[in-house]
C-alpha cells in the first residue's frame, strides 16, 4: 500500500478533505470496489488514538493496528457492506457507498445524530461535505437499534453523479420543503 499520506492538516482552513486527498488515504476504497457494491468508505484525517471501527469489524475489513494513531485501513474484499463501523466512529467520519443501488442511482449510508429522524420513503437534501444541498435524495432506510447507542444510520438515495460528493442530509424538519435548490 505505500507510504500512508499525512491528512492531518489539509482542512485546518476550510474543515474540508479534498476528495483527490482522500483518494490517497488508506480507508478510501478503488473505484473498481465502489462499482461492485456496498464498501465502506472512511474519510478519516486525524491521526489521534482511535479505533472503534477495528473493534467492530467482525469480519477484519478494516485495520488501524499499532500505533492507534494510524489511519484506518480498509480491505474491500473483507468488507461485506454491514455497516457496523458507521455509527462507531466518533468523528461521523464512516459512509458505506453503493454505486450499485440501481442503474441510475447510488445509495449512501452515514451516521445521522439529528432530531426528529426522517421517515423511509421521504426526499430530502444531499449536502456535500461542507453542508451545502446538492441535489434531492429519498430516505430508503433508517436503523436505530439499541446497540448503535443513539447515533441512527441513514441510506439514502442518489443520483449516481453525485457519489463522490453527497455525504449526508439537510437537516430534517416534518413539513419542511427546502428543496427548491439545485434541485
């Protein structure tokens, strides 16, 4: 794998990861791996003493090994798409990615720490990572179980062209449009 790229300081400006930096970061999977189906996708850039994700993976897909303060890697023939490691990360720096939701859509999972929770079935704002809306998404799932310990994950749906970029939701409120947008 090389040399692991130092990403601790390319967002101390902006709060920001290029996508091209993460690219090069060991937790970010080939986009041959994001075409075959749900891969997890980490956008980890601090380099501080954390591992949860390691600790949940059952099946060894991702790696952060000695010293803690390493990176996360990801093995994508390990990964099975489960999702577990998403509402683990402390930093909501976890996604599992499906480009092959359907053929013209991609579905995104990520942690969601917001109150009220949406509701399946609804369209909502994709933002990308600054928080900026994208594009419409629709809420395909929403789990909450007890052992995610109040941190629900979200799957929502997207256009394909949007994969590398829609990273979340607005905030949802019942009864709020705010779609009007880059719609």
């Amino acid at each position: 794998m090389g040399k692991t790229p130092d990403l601790s300081n390319l967002s101390r400006d902006t709060g920001i990861i290029a996508k091209k930096d993460l690219e090069v970061s060991p937790g970010y999977p080939s986009e041959k791996n994001l075409k075959e189906g749900p891969v997890v996708l980490i956008e980890c850039n601090g380099k501080i003493p954390c591992n949860p994700c390691e600790t949940v993976c059952k099946r060894g897909a991702i790696v952060v090994g000695e010293p803690i303060t390493n990176l996360p890697r990801v093995n994508p023939e390990k990964c099975n798409g489960c999702g577990l490691c998403i509402p683990k990360c402390p930093g909501l720096a976890i996604f599992l990615i499906d480009a092959s939701y359907s053929e013209d859509r991609a579905a995104i999972s990520f942690a969601h720490e917001y109150l009220p929770l949406p509701r399946e079935g609804s369209e909502i704002g994709a933002v990308n990572r600054r928080g900026e809306v994208i594009c419409k998404g629709k809420v395909v799932r929403v789990r909450n179980p007890q052992s995610y310990d109040h941190t629900a994950v979200v799957t929502i749906s997207i256009p394909k062209k949007y994969i590398h970029e829609a990273r979340g939701m607005k905030r949802y409120v019942q009864g709020y449009k705010g779609l009007e947008k880059n719609g």
